[in-house]
C-alpha cells in the first residue's frame, strides 16, 4: 500500500507543478488586469503545437526554447490589438474576447496541423527511468517536469518580490493609475505582463505535450480547472497560486489511487443495498469516479466561506 | 419608455438566409447515401477518416464503372454530428427534409442510440418515408438486443462477440492469472466491464480480476495515477474500450511507467494512434476486431487498399466494414430494383455475401446483426505490408476464429412494420 | 413611445412568428425556427441576469438542462400514465424545475455579483454537469433520456406528430415568455435589478437588500431558462448532460453577447443570428467553426454593442429621417467588404482542400494553379482598397446622419 | 426626546483609532450640524450611523432600537435616510428611474415583481414632483451617469429626501455647486425638511450658522463640543482646533 501513496504523491507533484505553471500566468493577467483569460488554456495547445513543430527539424531543446517566446509573442500582439482595444468596453467584453479567441485558437490549430493526435515525443536523452520504486518506474522526464516547475516558481517569485520590475507589476496590480502618475507605462507593463502569462502557459504546453498528449482537444480536456486554482488560491497571490495548485494536484491523484467510495461506507455503517435500488448511482459511487469534480466543489465552497481565496489580498 | 423595434430590415435579412438553400435537381437522380458522423470538433479525424473511405468505396466500386439501377450514381452525403446526440437531433432533420432515407452512422454507442430512437420514432409517424440506419462501428450490444429496430442494420460484431473471441485467447494464455479492466464510464466501457468479468469467470475462473475502474469520458489529463494502480495490483494484461485521446494517454501512461504487460484493446491503432505509440507499443497494443489485417488474404482487397492509399497518401483504410455494408446495400438494391429503405431491409435480411477478403459474412434476419470472422491483433513492424499512419507500424493478425464460431444468441424481439 | 406603437412591435413580433411556417415548411426550416424558439427564451432568460442584472454567470445551462430533463421524466410519465395532462403544459413543468434548481443555487452564489458569482456559477456548473453522468439512473448517462410526446390528451385532435404542430406550441411559450420577462423589467424588481446593477452600495441605502434583489432576478432567470429546457424537450423528446454542460452555457453567453446586452431585443437578435450561422453554415464548409470564431471576435472588437446595438444606433438617423442619406456609402463600402470576406474565404478553403478543385460560388479553384491563387489574390486586394477608400465617405455621411441639431447646445 | 443616540462610539483601523469615542443626542425635529477639519471622521461617522461600517465599540440607537449590527437596507427602513459625499447614483439608469428607486419601498412596493410601473399614477407623479423640487424635470429621460457635476450632487439629494425618511443626513450636499446653486439647495433642504431631523456635514460656516439649530465640532475622531452656533462661534477650544491657535475676537 505504501508504494501506491508515494507514487500518488509523486504524480500529485507533478500534475500541481504543470497546473501551477499554467495557474501562474494567468494569476499575473487575472490580477493586474482583471481579465479572466479564458483562452490561457489555448495558448498552453499552441506552446505544445509549436514545439512539436519544432522539435520536428530541430529537436526538443530548441523547441523548448523557442516555442514559448513564440507563444509569448502571440500574447503580447493579442493584448496589443485585441485586449486593449476591447478594455474600455468594460470587463465582460474582455473575457468574451477571451472567450471567442479560445473557439478561434482551437479551429484554427485543427486548421494548421489538422485533427488527429501528434506524435510529439520527449527527447532520448531524458528517456531511461530515473528510479524504480516497486516495479513502477518513474521518468527522468517527469523529473525534468518538477526541476523546471520549481524553478519557474522560485525565478517568478525573485522577480516580482525583489527586482525593481516585479515591484512595479506589484503596485501595477491594485494602482494602475499612481502607477501611471509615476511616469510607468502601464499599458507597455500590462502588454508585457499578458506577453510573459502567455508564454509561462506555452512553456507548460511544450513541457506537458509529450507526456498528455498533443491534440486539438488538449485545451478543453484542461478545461477550466485553471481558474479553479487561481480563485482558489486567491486572486493576485502567487504563493497561493502555488499552494492551491499543489493542492488540486494531490487531491486529484490520492482521489485516484484511493479505492475507498460509498460500497466502502456503507458496509462500515453495516447498510445493506441492492443493485435495483434507485439511487444505486449513488451506493456504487467511488472516489476515483468523482476524482475530477472535487476541484469544482473545492471552489464552490471555499467562494462560500471564504470569497478572497487562500491568501487573496484584492476583494473585488 | 425603452423603444424596443422589430425592423423590417431584419425580417427581410432572415428570409432571404434561409430560402438560400433550395432543393436542387439534376439530371439522372443519383443515389443519395447519407454519412453521419463528426467532421469537425474533437473527434473530426474519425468521422473524416470514415467519409473518405465511403466516398471512395463508392467510385472505386460503383460511379467508376457507370453507376448502379442501370447508370445512377451513387453521391455520400456528409452529415456533420460533432459526436453530440443533441447534433444528430438536427443533422436528422436535414437528412430527412433532404429526402436522404439511407444514414451511415458509426462513432460512439450514445449517438447510435439516439439515432436509432429518433428513427424509429419517426418511421412509426411517417409511414412511407421511412429511414434505415447502417451501424458500421458502434459496438453497444443494446442496439441488437431489447433496441433492436426493423430499420437498424450493424456491420460490425458487437462488443459481447468481441469479448467472447478475446476471453478465449485469453483462457488459452497460462501466463495470464489476474487481468486489470480499465474504461470510459458511460455505456460501452460498462459492458466492456461486465461482459469480460462474466466471460473470464465462466471460461477461467482461476483469473484474479484484480482491477475494475472507470474514469470520465474525455476528462483525464494524466492516466499516470490510474497506472500507478495498475502497476501495484500486478495484474498480467489490461483490457479497455478507450478510444481516441484517453486511448492514447493510457496506452503512452502504461508504456512509460515501464509495465511489459499486453494491453487488449478496441480502438489501439490509425488516426495518428499507432504513430504516437510507435516502437513502445510494439508486442504491447493488442486489437480484436473483424477483416484480417497483415497478412492480407486476397489481391483484390490489396489493390483496392494500393488504390485508396494513392488516392489518400496519408489516409489509412481503418473501417473495411464501410466497404462491405456498401457492397451489401447496393446488391439489396439491384435485387429489388428499389432505392426504397423497406424494400432494402427485407433483402439485406439473411443476405450471404462474399467479401473482398473471400470471406462469407451473413446478415441474420432475427436480429440485423452481422456475423463475420474475429480477429486478434498485435502492433508490431515485422511482416507489416500495409502499416498505419505512415508510422512503418502497422497491424499483425495471428489469432482467428471463423464466423461460424462467433456467432451468439439475441433477446431481440423485433417489431416489424406492416406493409 | 405611444401606447399603439408598443402594441404594434408586439403584434408584429407575434405575426412573423406565426407566419415563418407559410414562407418555408421544409421540415428543416421548421427545425431551425423551433432551435430558434428555444434559443430566444434561453438567451431573453441569460439577459435578465447579465443584460438586467449585472450578474455573469458561467453556468445557466444548469437552470435550462434541470427544466429539460424533468420535462422528459414528465412525459415519460404520461407515457405510462402515472400522470395525465396534455403536453402544452410541458414547458411550464420545466420551468417550475428549472425556479426550483435557481432557488437551491441562487440561495448562496447571489450573495456578491462580479467574479465570485462568476466563479461559483462556473463551479456549480462543472459540478452538476459531471454529476450527471454519475448518476444515470436520473440523467440517462451521456446517451441521455428520451420520451414521447405523442401520447398525451390530443389538444383538438392534434396528436402533435409533425415538427410544425409543436412549432406552434413553440411560438405560443416564446411568446408567453418574452412577453412576461418584458414585463419583469417594468415592475420595481425589475428595475431595483438594474439598479444594484449599476450601483449595489447605493441600493442598499434605499431600502433594498441587493443579495435579494439579484436572488429574485436570478430565480426568474431559473424559471424561464427552465422553460426554454422544457420547449427542448418537447421538440427533440429527448436530452442529455450535453444540453446542461459549460458548453451550452457558453454558448448561450456568446447569444446574449453578440446579439446586444443592453437592448432587450439584444438576445433575441443573438439567438436568430447564432441560430442560423450554427445550422446554415455548417452545409457549406466543415470549416465552418473557424469562420464562427473568426466572426465572433470581429462582432466583439467593432461591435462592442452587439447588432441590436448597431441597429439602435441608426435610430437617431431613423427618426430624422436622414437614413435614406447612408444607404448609398453602406453599398459602396458593404460591397467591397463582402467581396474582400469572399477572398478570404476562398482563400481559406483552397489551402484546405485535400485533393482536386474547390467548388466555390460556382467556380472552380484549384489549389494547384498559381493562376487560380493570383485571381483569388487580386480580387482580395481590390476589395480591401475600396473598402479603404470608401470608409471616409461613409463617416461623414454617418457624422451629417446623426447630428441631432442641439437646441440648449450640450 | 432624543431620536438618535450614539453611545461610547468607537471605530478602528487595524491599529488607528478613527472615531475615540463619540456620545451624541439628536433631538427630533432637530436640524444638527456636523463640522471638523478634514479626516476628522465625519464620513466615518455617517457610514457608521447608516450601516456602512460596523462599530468597534458602542451603541447607536435610532427611535428607540439598537442600530450599530444593522444592514445599511434595515436602517434605511426604519426611516433614516442619507446622502454621499462622492456621488453615488445609478448611473446607466435615467434621472426619472433613480428617483423612482428611491421611493419604491416607502411605497410599500417591496419586492414586487407584478405591479406594472407604468400604472402607478400616484409614484410617479410624486417621482416627478421630487424631480421638480430639485429642479432636473427636464433632465428625466437622461442617462444621470452624463449630468453635470452640481445636478448630480442635486440627484443626490434628491434620492435621499424623495423617501420622505424622518431622519435625513446630508454628507456636504453643496459641494462643488457654485453659489446661486447653492443657496437654491440650502432653501430646499430647509423646506423638505420641515418637521423632519437633519444631520449635515458641511464646510462652509455661511450655510451651517443659517441652517443649524445646534453644531457639533469633530476633531480627530471626538466631538470637542455640542451647541447652539453663537456658543460655537465663540468657544476658544474651537477655535484652537480650527485655527491652531486662539484668535482674537472676530
């Protein structure tokens, strides 16, 4: 039983770590802009596309390298000719931009590289197993995953806590307009702050691509588990970014792993149930069944009892 | 005092959109088939894959050499579903007011059984004009069971049949002693689930079922903690009726924790699968399903498949029943000299037919379910004539079980039309 | 606005309705008006939380799917007779479930508006639309539950067969509805929702909690969305989670939005426009939703106030009676543009294509001939410099169109 | 008979105390007056008596019942009613609707979601005759979020005197007119709200010895002193407090 909680906990890492990276950007673009960027999870298929694009000439590395700056890019021109233009239309229309351009990237992805599944594999040199716990093995890859996971923590966390920049994003947040009076240009800084969301996202697409698979459906499958994490979290709060990830992580993964569900509980309460019984859906239920859903309740009921989040600062 | 205005303008803007399509008329009436199945969305590739090939089916055999009912074309209408029951809904409704009365439909049991639903529903208010659907790959034992419908015919044996030749592979391998069952939770996983246990008990009581799990249809992004306990229940094989992307992400999740195990499988291999899976899923990815693959018995069939794949460079010829269920309708239709869906039904009841493989495959009557040989597959690149996805990969037959032995009971109790 | 003319809008909004069937009775135009039946209610239902109410919500389809699918358990039960009314009544059962499952929901996510509302919405709606493939003994799994809506009382003779009878039972709920959810923004919780929309602080300074100003609108929203599920019902007789998941609501969102948020005709030009593009469209390219996308970003880029908001903005040039005066630069710039599209299009569908020529508005393009790609290239570029040139002519005429002659100057 | 009480009223900030302790009596009928130098308090104090903000310590009491852990929507029902200093109107709605709004629940509309506004004769003439009272009858189809800044400050007033509260307080509601404006608004403050109590913060001493029957002086979050306006004109603490230092007699 042991070996199944480690790895459990192993994969929890992992998946919060990938989540963390995506829940980063878009904490940043939530917080300082107030955009609930709808399509972060669109820009993270195009880092995966673009680097299995490039990994196709020039390998993985270089593609690791470049397919985030290109996604990066992308993001900084979408808020540049699309965002800015639509602020002043209020909030609502700004997510439904966001929110149109998710349905867009989508097609248009099929449209470049077509419908079917791409076969984007992580490079040789990470492909031996780092370690074998109990005849399961655990890939460097995936240690590869953590190590840059951790470090995109720890790199984003030095900039907006310690360097002049990150300071100027921290005021940016809630006073964008003293911001403004101190001479900043605050649209180049929002510009620059969606550039940098957006390729955090595709970083994670080029990351996860080999291991979840790149197809045109990779963006729904992820779904809105991000804003999950981010509310949960707490709006403009990267350590709670982090912790919330890590905690959907875990929590998804023990849930699996777990084979504990309502037969268990009802035999300890000593019911009995029979199989014609109308709410059998009910009595047969297992925990890994209901695995992915518990993020969503975990976000109606901390928006309940707590609406600012784990360590939220802004209240809206 | 808010002015609210219907305009003209609008009005005028509506009508003109919709009296855009008319019915349009030509010369010597083709046949018109219609093709339901997703040609756009998530699951585009399947449903395009199968147009394709329908549509080439059609020249190759047919409109190539002048046609059938002395000179009509046969034209594949296509019907795009999105793989949504709600979508077959309307496609429906096209097909019939575009008097399309033969519908093509095989991705995913749940639109089968909606279509299957609305068609009998709108054949027993619109006697007449009625509809016959042609199942070429939803698996749903139900469809043939207590569903089963004068007006639905499948070209593929059904999940249990499948199962059936599988669980006696299985039975004959020693080395198996406990099998781990993994699928989607909805309809088909389930009778995956349940049919393999009962089958496994009743043939090799001794095989420990040490897994029985179920996930969300297309919500996973990493199998890796489904694996995890598949690896520590040390089970020997893996049976799933996954398909597109949760097939993928299992079958890469299992391969990459390092299990040397054989996974049994349905839909393993074409569209992009087998190519992702490559060298890793080799010996790995089993299939079970009907028309050998490597080696292919009979030249026609491979200079079909030379032609559809120079046609097609990067396509692959995955659903050999689309061929047979044309071939089938249109020797239904030259017998009674009728294009109309009752006179089709009642030939293609008890019809043997000889298929490009040389193989007689029979339409039994009692309940429109197709009996045709079972085969066991294997992925690997050795002896691969015709590989998939281009990958040099492909698939090896090397266990078969002729028709005669697949063939199960029904519970069907078919209600027919009186005409 | 007099009396009579208000009347007059009604009467012509219930006559188009009633007199579709006689201008297009293919069974798929009756089709497409009876989604656009149903459509209409919902989006008219999502605006009386966004458009009146200031509240966005992620997740309506809940309120629309819960109305829908104990519409279908309804009509399973007059099947089996354990209950026996005619199935006019159908709707209102949907929407009595759908009041029901506002009331639950609305009771603690109406507390704040904004992004909490937002969130929870978002949350509530993932939650039950996972659920419901749990639980299929109610919700059917993802093949759904199915019923028939023949076998209640015959409503003078009318055994309800045909696609067009229900149609007319369609436009008599539309109708019904539109009409009462008009009226909510005539009473003083109508327009109390406008109010802590705008200014939520103040309303409470006048008496008025704003959670239960918005809970109320949010139930009502509940009871016609379960209205809307009750008329799917009845059209498809049958539903499933899909017609209840953050697709749906999305899309009923994207009606609501590009039709005009702030006109109450908004959601029902909306749902017209969205309606046909989902249906019409999709015959004549399976590119179609990359069009869609394409076309809905431009609406929210230049559009901002959806098309009920560019109608409304001739008004002034309406009543002035100076829009005779834009017809002709709207041609000069309208023509060009709707040629520059085509290119594009074309363009679009012959890197496409697989193999052969692309049939396109009657010719024949094939992707392998440079020619062909030149002519497509210059048609394009044309266009794009008439558009150009034309643009300044239509502004002004827009300018002299609008300018209402100031009597006290401000 | 005093109609508000504030008992021992303290408010704190995390750390800084806002208000230190403020007891008070308002006398029905009573026109008072609120004056202190900026960040005084005298907004905190309002926010605190209208439900705003809930008190650190103390009681305030309003026609005999505890009010300090009330919704600002049940004091405002009990017949207080209040304006702001930072214009606070619905903006996307029309003047003629943000007055309405204001009297639905003295009304007795409640909630109500079947009574068809275009057939209450009686609220809308009222609403009307409150429009004409603060002189904007013909801006009332205009959206009030474009108005001019002094007849916004007049839909202020207007929105709280049109529910006809016993108790009306005033957050400086002649800021930022110009004096013609202010001196019509100053006319029909005293008219409205004759037989009725007044609360009102306002900085210029001409209006406050005019309107006032008694003034308060808050500085730095306590009230120095309570009297009728000769005494405060000449009370030296006062003057200290405004001045710096004692002046010599005006």
């Amino acid at each position: 039983m042991l070996e199944v909680f480690i790895f459990a906990t192993l994969n929890g890492l992992v998946t919060g770590l990938l989540l963390f990276m995506l829940a980063s950007g878009l904490t940043l673009i939530f917080s300082m802009m107030g955009v609930l960027n709808f399509a972060h999870a669109s820009f993270y298929m195009l880092g995966a596309y673009f680097a299995y694009s490039i990994s196709l000439y020039f390998g993985f590395w270089m593609g690791l390298i470049f397919a985030p700056l290109i996604v990066g890019v992308l993001g900084a021109v979408v808020e540049r000719y699309g965002l800015r233009r639509v602020h002043q239309s209020g909030h609502v229309a700004e997510l439904v931009f966001t929110f149109g351009l998710a349905f867009l990237i989508e097609e248009a992805v099929q449209f470049f590289w077509g419908p079917d599944t791409k076969n984007y594999q992580s490079p040789d040199i990470l492909d031996f197993p780092l370690f074998t716990l109990f005849g399961q093995e655990f890939s460097a890859y995936r240690g590869f995953m953590i190590g840059i996971s951790l470090s995109i923590f720890v790199a984003l966390y030095h900039v907006l806590t310690k360097s002049r920049i990150g300071i100027i994003i921290q005021a940016a947040i809630t006073h964008p307009n003293t911001v403004a009076n101190l001479g900043h240009n605050v649209p180049l800084i929002f510009m620059g702050v969606f550039g940098v969301g957006t390729a955090l996202a595709g970083l994670a697409g080029v990351i996860a691509g080999p291991v979840l698979t790149t197809f045109p459906g990779m963006s729904i499958v992820l779904g809105s588990i991000v804003f999950v994490i981010v509310v949960i979290g707490g709006l403009g709060s990267l350590a709670g970014a982090f912790i919330a990830s890590l905690l959907i992580g875990l929590l998804q993964s023990y849930a699996i792993a777990s084979d504990v569900g309502m037969p268990e509980l009802l035999n300890l309460l000593g019911v009995e149930f029979e199989r014609s019984h109308p709410l059998n859906d009910l009595w047969t239920l297992t925990l890994p069944q209901i695995a992915p859903i518990l993020p969503f309740l975990l976000l109606v009921l901390v928006l309940i009892f707590r609406p600012t989040g784990l360590l939220g600062k802004r209240e809206e | 005092m808010k002015k609210i205005r219907f305009p003209i303008f609008i009005n005028s803007l509506l009508l003109i959109l919709i009296a855009s399509f008319g019915i349009n008329s030509s010369a010597q009436e083709p046949v018109r088939i219609a093709f339901m199945d997703p040609l756009s969305g998530a699951f585009a590739a399947i449903g395009t894959s199968g147009l394709k090939q329908l549509q080439f089916a059609a020249d190759y055999f047919y409109n190539s050499k002048g046609g059938i009912l002395d000179g009509r074309m046969i034209e594949i209408v296509p019907l795009d579903n999105k793989q949504s029951p709600t979508e077959t809904q309307i496609q429906f409704r096209r097909a019939v007011s575009e008097e399309l009365r033969i519908i093509f439909q095989g991705n995913s049991s749940a639109v089968a059984n909606t279509l299957n639903q609305t068609i009998n529903r709108y054949n027993r208010r619109n006697p007449g004009q009625e509809v016959l659907q042609i199942n070429y790959s939803a698996v749903d034992p139900i469809l043939t069971e207590e569903n089963c419908s004068f007006w639905h015919f499948r070209f593929d044996a059904h999940a249990a049949m499948k199962l059936n030749v599988l669980t006696d592979y299985i039975a004959k391998q020693e080395s198996i002693k406990s099998m781990y069952i993994i699928g989607q939770d909805y309809s088909f996983g389930q009778a995956v689930s349940d049919i393999s246990i009962s089958l496994l008990a009743e043939k090799r009581p001794d095989i420990e079922i040490v897994g029985n799990e179920f996930h969300p249809i297309g919500q996973v992004k990493d199998f890796t903690p489904y694996v995890t306990k598949i690896v520590s229940s040390g089970a020997d094989a893996v049976i799933t009726g996954n398909f597109g992307a949760d097939m993928v992400s299992l079958a890469k999740s299992i391969i990459d924790s390092g299990l040397d195990i054989p996974i049994y499988t349905f839909y393993a291999a074409y569209d992009g699968i087998t190519a992702t899976l490559g060298a890793d899923g080799k010996n790995k990815i089993h299939l079970i399903h009907n028309e050998t693959s490597n080696p292919i018995p009979t030249e026609r069939r491979k200079d079909y498949m030379r032609a559809y794949k120079a046609a097609n460079p990067n396509r692959d010829v995955t659903q050999p029943r689309l061929v047979n269920a044309l071939q089938m309708i249109v020797q239904a239709m030259e017998q009674t000299q009728s294009t109309d869906p009752y006179d089709i039904a009642l030939a293609l009841e008890d019809m043997r037919f000889m298929t490009l493989s040389d193989e007689e495959i029979w339409m039994r009557g009692d309940d429109h379910q197709i009996f045709q040989s079972l085969h066991l597959s294997v992925q690997t690149d050795e002896e691969i004539e015709f590989d998939a996805d281009n990958s040099g990969f492909g698939l090896f037959s090397f266990f078969h079980v002729p028709a005669e032995e697949t063939i199960v009971e029904t519970s069907c109790q078919m209600k027919r039309p009186r005409r | 606005m007099s009396q009579l003319k208000k009347l007059s809008v009604w009467i012509g909004y219930l006559v188009v309705m009633l007199v579709l069937p006689q201008f297009f009775d293919s069974i798929l135009s009756i089709s497409i008006f009876n989604q656009m039946a149903i459509a209409i209610v919902f989006a008219l239902s999502y605006n009386m939380l966004l458009g009146q109410g200031g509240m966005l919500s992620f997740g309506h389809a809940v309120y629309f799917g819960f109305g829908g699918f104990l519409a279908v358990h309804t009509l399973i039960m007059i099947e089996f007779e354990t209950v026996y009314f005619s199935i006019l009544f159908i709707p209102l059962i949907g929407g009595v479930f759908g009041l029901l499952a506002a009331i639950f929901i609305g009771s603690f996510s109406t507390h704040k508006a904004g992004t909490v509302f937002a969130m929870i919405s978002l949350g509530m709606g993932e939650l039950i639309a996972a659920s419901s493939l749990i639980f299929v003994g109610f919700f059917g799994g993802e093949a759904g539950i199915s019923g028939d809506r023949t076998y209640g009382p015959p409503f003078f003779g009318i055994e309800f067969l045909r696609d067009v009878e229900i149609y007319y039972v369609a436009v008599f709920w539309v109708f019904i509805a539109t009409i009462f959810m008009y009226l909510f923004t005539q009473t003083p919780a109508g327009r109390m929702a406008n109010a802590v929309r705008d200014n939520p602080e103040r309303a409470e300074f006048i008496g008025y909690s704003a959670r239960r100003v918005r809970f109320i609108s949010f139930c009502a929203a509940g009871l016609f969305a379960g209205i809307a599920g009750g008329l799917f019902a009845l059209n498809y007789e049958f539903i499933t989670e899909e017609n209840l998941n953050a697709a749906t609501s999305g899309r009923v969102l994207l009606m609501a939005y590009i039709g005009g948020l702030g006109y109450f005709i908004g959601p029902i030009v909306g749902a017209v426009i969205l309606t046909l593009m989902n249906s019409l469209l999709s015959n004549y390219s399976d590119l179609w939703m990359l069009y869609l996308g394409i076309m809905f970003l431009l609406t929210v880029l230049f559009l901002p106030r959806g098309f009920a908001g560019f109608i409304m903005m001739h008004q002034v040039a309406w009543v002035k009676g100076s829009i005779k005066q834009l017809a002709l630069p709207y041609l000069l710039t309208g023509i060009p543009a709707f040629l520059l599209m085509l290119s594009a299009v074309a363009l679009v569908e012959m890197s496409h294509v697989e193999a052969g020529a692309l049939q396109f508005m009657g010719f024949a393009l094939d992707p392998a001939l440079l020619t062909d790609w030149m002519m497509v290239g210059i048609v394009g570029i044309g266009s794009l410099i008439a558009v150009r040139k034309s643009l300044p002519r239509l502004r002004d005429a827009w300018e002299s169109a609008n300018t209402i002659p100031n009597e006290d100057g401000n | 008979m005093a109609i508000l009480t504030l008992n021992n009223v303290r408010k704190d900030f995390g750390e800084t105390a806002i208000i230190r302790g403020v007891s008070l009596d308002i006398e029905e009928g009573e026109k008072h007056a609120i004056i202190g130098p900026n960040g005084a308090g005298k907004s905190t104090l309002f926010h605190l008596i209208s439900g705003l903000y809930k008190v650190s310590a103390g009681s305030i009491t309003f026609k005999k019942s505890e009010i300090q852990d009330k919704a600002p929507y049940e004091i405002s029902r009990l017949g207080l009613a209040r304006s702001f200093q930072v214009t606070n109107i619905f903006q996307r709605m029309n003047v003629f609707e943000n007055i309405r709004c204001a009297l639905f629940w003295s009304k007795g509309y409640r909630y109500s979601f079947w009574h068809l506004l275009g057939r209450q004769k009686e609220l809308n003439e009222q609403a009307m005759h409150v429009l004409e009272q603060i002189g904007l009858t013909d801006k009332a189809l205009f959206p009030s979020g474009e108005l001019a800044y002094a007849q916004q400050r007049a839909l202020e007033l207007g929105i709280a005197i049109a529910s006809g509260a016993e108790l009306i307080m005033l957050d400086e509601p002649v800021a930022g007119m110009s004096h013609s404006e202010a001196k019509a608004a100053v006319r029909l403050i005293r008219k409205i709200t004759e037989g009725k109590t007044l609360i009102m913060v306002e900085h210029d001493m001409n209006i406050v010895f005019d309107v006032a029957d008694r003034i308060s002086v808050l500085v730095y979050g306590e009230v120095i002193a309570t009297d009728t306006p000769e005494k405060i004109r000449s009370n030296s603490s006062v003057q200290e407090a405004y001045l710096g230092e004692v002046a010599t007699s005006a």
